[in-house]
C-alpha cells in the first residue's frame, strides 16, 4: 500500500510541477498578483499629497466658458502664465501636460512665445512615437538599455527653444493599465529626455538619481499615493480671469491638464478612471519624497515557491488531515502577511500570489491523494476486519468520531460459547485437509449467523468458538441478538448434519450457551501481541452453560432468560452447580420464536456425538 501511495505521490506532484511551470511561463497568475498589488497599495496611501503641487484643471466650466478646447488660440495660455506671476517671483515650475506641436495663427504664437520668455521654469512637453517599435508589451523585454525611440514629436522651435524640456509618454502594461513610469528616454542624438514629473522634481530640487539606477532602463513603478481629488485644484478659467491670487503660485509645482470628462484618461493601479495629470502630480509626489516601490527579484520568489512546495507535501504527509490543514492554511497567512508587511515597511512588492498557488495546489495534491489512499486502506481494512465483525459494525467504526477504548473497560455483554460435537469422531474418518474443510465450513455458517446479528467472533477455539454482542460498540438488544444467533446457527445445522450423515455415516452437533453479565473487555496481552477479548467470571459462568447443553441445545442464564422472555419461548430446566461457582445458576432451554411460530427440531439428543 506504501509503494502505491509514493507511486501516487510522485506521479501527482509531477504532473503539479509541470502545471505550476505552465502558469509561470503563461503569466496566468499575473492578473490575481496585479490585483494584490493593488490593493496593497490602496491600503498605503497617506491622500496627503505634498502641499507644493498645484493642478490647473480644464474642466467642463472652463469649456463653457472659453468654448471647445480645438478652438483655444494660444494667446489664452500666454494670459494665464501672466496671472501666475507678480514681481516677487512666481512657481518653481509649470509644467504643461498639453501637446504644442504644431503652429497656429501668428499673432496667438506670438503672444504665447512673448509670455515664455518673461517667465522661467515652464516646461512644455515632447512625445516620443513607440507604437511601431514597441508595440508589444514592454513586460518580458530587456532592461538593461534605455529606450531609443527613434520618432520625437517636440514642441515648435519658437517654444521649444524658450522652454525645458520632457517627455509625456505613458507606459501601459499589457492589460492597458498605467503602473510604471519611464523617467527618461533615449533620443538618437543628444542627452535623454527626462519624463514631465522628473523634470519638475528636479527643479525643485529633488534627487531622483537613485530611481534612475534602479534599472538602467530608468523604469520604475508609480507609487499612487494619492486620489485624484486629494490634490489641490484649481479650475484654469479661474486663473484665466484673475480669481485665483498670484500668490498662491508662489514657490509652487504647478501641472496644468484636463479633468473634463473625455479628455486624457488612463487606468491606474487605484482608480479605473484617472485624468493623466494627476498621474503626473503622483510622480512628482513620490520623487520629491523618495518613496520607492520595487519588485522583489524572482530569484526570492523561486525559493519561496521550492520551499512551500516542499514544506506542504510533508505537512499533508507526516501530519493528521485537520492538523496538517491548520498548518497550511497559517502558512499562508503568515506568507500573506509577511508580503504585506514587505510592502508596507519596505517598499517591496513580493508576487506572493505565485507562492500562495503553489502552497494551496500541493497542499490541495497531496492530501487528495492522501485521503485516496486512506479510503483505499479503510476499505481493506474493514473487509479484512469484517470477517471478524459485523459489516455494519464495522463501518460504523470506522466512521464512528469516538475510538475504541484500549486496556479493557467494564461493560455489560451477552456472551455465547458454542461447541461442535461428534467432531473427534468425524476426524477419525477424515484426512487432515477433509479436517480443516469441514471445521471452515462450520465455522463459515457460525460466522455468518453472528455477523448477520451483529456479533463480534472473539476467537474460535479447536472446535468451540466464542462470540461477543455489544462489544466492541454499542448494540442494541444484544441480548436478543445473542439467543437469534444461537437460534440461527441451530436452524442451519439441520441440513449441515443431514450432509454430514449421509456422506460419512457420523452424526455432529452444535451445545450452544449464553448468558448476560459485566466483563472486562479491551485489548489484552503485551505491547507485541494483543488481542481484543472479554474476561471475567461472566465469561466463565457463559463457558460452564454451554458445557451442560445436549447436542442441538441452546440454554441461556437467567439474567438472560428474563430479558428475551417475551421475544422467545423458554422451558425451565431447572438449576445446575457450576464449576467454581457455590451457588447454583437456573438454566433455560429455548425452544421456539415467539415471533414466527418456527420451532428448533431437537433431534439425536443422545451424548454418542459429545467430545
């Protein structure tokens, strides 16, 4: 059974390994480890957004009012670069998350250009054209260069020549989600150009040099710290008109871009419906404040996932099933929290979703397998112990929550000893293979007539046999059980003896006594060799009935008679001293069934059959 279970064991976690590998490499996990990651980082947001960014919104009252953003002439932004600065100074820096790449009429390029120049620290943004390079995902490629995208799309020269530069581009995963940020691209020629948010840190003084050496493709993953409406927003038409005091912008990182409905929307780690500046204001927040979110590196991962494979094939192994079940359901928790607590305190995202499939697959695996292989055992188990025991009481052990007791308990049983007789005459006449066939057929229909009523065989002695009712579980009316097992064995003895007559001239019988007391009962013997019996002077005075039955007799105790009195008809046979007892016990022969009228044929009462 051993082999079979490894056999099993093997075959199971190889084909779970070769699983695992597929959902790896097919990136199957990735949604459920994106959604953790999500809500990691929900549950770290501080929504206190540094108080230095200032978002200028073209909402839908500024379209109202100035009318559809395709008709603005670029005098508008010329009028609102004037409203935010006074003599004493103005922002740090304004960066504008709108595209100028193409003139417009000269008098409104003019104006705009003019305000350019009067003011410092705008940046207008350039767009780099990676939808035929990189189209794909960007997930699987190499990170060990920084992207070279070979088609800019930059402001006109009359601004961009009065203006900073950076770069808009957004980076999608492959599900469409902005989660990560480029700080800067390559251009063919010339330094790289830093993204709209880097720029602006960096005019404020901000170092972001270690989030570009995290990889040298300058890739990091945003840090959503902040909602949209946790940062302090101003309308533009408010601005435009003077509403908002100059002041306000003093010392300020000012972003200016839409929030009208329609207009630069993405998907974010936290909000489905983002307006792409305030992405752009939470890249700003997060280097300004150095708060970096890394991946752990797969290597870590791997192990943890080697690890949990192995500590969950020997926990549903070596342990009990509910056992083994706490074990693997705290393990998770504790790797659910410890990934958790990497986030909170570290800063590192730990893909434990991969580690968690892993846990729960060869957990799930191997007890399947384990619990097959015990049914499996069970099943054997009760058909082998079933020859000894009631089916039915059998299974019922073996479902039972309760175990049975060992070292022996006190407990009321009906014992009943049964002798054949004539068998030393029979065996004179029979070879020892004829022997041994004739005591299995005896003791076939024996076993069956008590395991039909619920019996348990204690042992079979030569020729005698000892059956047990009420042990080693609870069973009803055991003591009627006990005198209809008797009643049975003799009704089928009839044509057992006209058998035996006919083929060896002898005549056999069955003296059958029982009776009903409390006994010892419980495994008796030594830590090498037990067995489950019952003892006692009960178990004595049972043996002592059946020694003074007549051949195809039964006679039951007292203590029994009057339990089954109403359920068999009896005859008094009066009271026989017992060896070892000084006081003599009333004997009573059964001679029908009350309940269906069948009478016992007692024939051949003679002691010629007795041993």
């Amino acid at each position: 059974m051993k082999k079979v279970a490894h056999k099993l064991a093997w075959i199971g976690n190889t084909a779970l390994v070769v699983l695992l590998a597929v959902l790896i490499v097919q990136q199957a996990l990735l949604p459920l480890d994106r959604a953790l990651f999500a809500y990691n980082m929900s549950q770290a947001q501080s929504q206190t957004p540094d108080e230095r960014i200032l978002v200028i919104t073209i909402d839908e009252a500024t379209l109202e009012e100035l009318g559809s953003f395709n008709t603005w002439t670029r005098d508008i932004y010329a009028r609102l670069l004037d409203r935010m600065y006074t003599e004493e100074g103005g922002p740090t820096a304004v960066g504008f998350d709108i595209m100028f790449t193409s003139p417009s009429t000269p008098e409104a390029d003019e104006a705009f250009a003019e305000a350019l120049a009067r003011h410092e620290g705008i940046i207008l943004p350039s767009y780099a054209n990676m939808e035929s390079e990189f189209s794909k995902s960007l997930e699987g490629q190499s990170r060990s260069e920084l992207l070279q995208p070979s088609e800019w799309v930059d402001p006109i020269p009359a601004f961009a020549e009065l203006t900073e530069r950076a770069h808009i581009n957004s980076r999608l995963d492959s599900d469409g989600v902005i989660r990560r940020t480029w700080l800067q691209l390559g251009r063919p020629e010339g330094p790289p150009t830093p993204s709209l948010a880097y720029k602006m840190a960096e005019m404020a003084g901000a170092d972001g040099s270690s989030f570009l050496e995290q990889n040298k493709r300058s890739e990091i993953l945003i840090d959503y710290n902040m909602h949209s409406g946790d940062f302090w927003s101003v309308p533009f038409i408010d601005v435009y008109r003077g509403d908002f005091p100059a002041e306000n912008f003093q010392d300020m990182l000012v972003l200016i871009g839409f929030s009208a409905v329609g207009y630069d929307t993405g998907i974010t780690t936290t909000e489905s419906d983002m307006k792409l500046v305030y992405v752009h204001a939470n890249i700003v927040h997060q280097l300004l404040h150095g708060e970096s979110i890394r991946e752990l590196p797969g290597i870590w991962t791997t192990a943890a996932s080697v690890l949990l494979f192995a500590w969950m094939i020997a926990a549903a192994w070596r342990f009990r099933t509910v056992i083994s079940l706490l074990l693997a359901a705290g393990t998770a928790v504790l790797l659910y929290l410890a990934q958790y607590g990497s986030y909170m305190l570290l800063g590192w995202h730990f893909k434990a979703v991969e580690s968690l499939t892993v846990l729960l697959l060869t957990y799930l695996v191997n007890i399947a397998i384990k619990s097959f292989m015990e049914n499996k055992q069970k099943v054997f188990i009760t058909k082998q112990f079933g020859r000894y025991l009631s089916p039915d009481l059998v299974k019922e052990i073996a479902r039972s929550d309760r175990e049975i007791q060992l070292g022996g308990i006190n407990k009321e049983l009906s014992i009943l000893f049964l002798d054949i007789r004539g068998f030393t005459t029979l065996s004179e006449k029979l070879k020892p293979e004829e022997v041994l066939d004739f005591l299995n057929t005896m003791f076939d229909v024996i076993t069956r007539k008590a395991l039909d009523n619920g019996g348990t065989i204690d042992k079979f002695i030569g020729d005698a046999a000892m059956v047990i009712f009420n042990a080693p579980l609870d069973v009803a009316d055991h003591e009627y059980r006990a005198v209809k097992t008797a009643w049975d064995i003799q009704q089928a003895m009839i044509e057992v003896r006209r058998a035996i007559q006919e083929k060896y001239g002898v005549t056999v019988s069955v003296g059958i006594g029982i009776h009903t007391g409390m006994v010892v009962v419980g495994n008796i013997g030594s830590f090498l060799r037990v067995d489950y019996t019952a003892i006692g002077d009960n178990v004595n005075i049972a043996a002592r009935i059946e020694s003074n039955t007549q051949p195809n007799q039964i006679l039951v105790s007292e203590e029994t008679y009057s339990r089954t009195a109403e359920r068999f008809r009896y005859n008094c046979i009066g009271e026989r001293m017992m060896k070892g007892k000084t006081v003599p016990v009333k004997l009573y022969e059964v001679l029908d069934v009350e309940a269906d009228g069948m009478k016992l044929e007692i024939e051949n009462r003679s002691v010629v059959g007795a041993t």
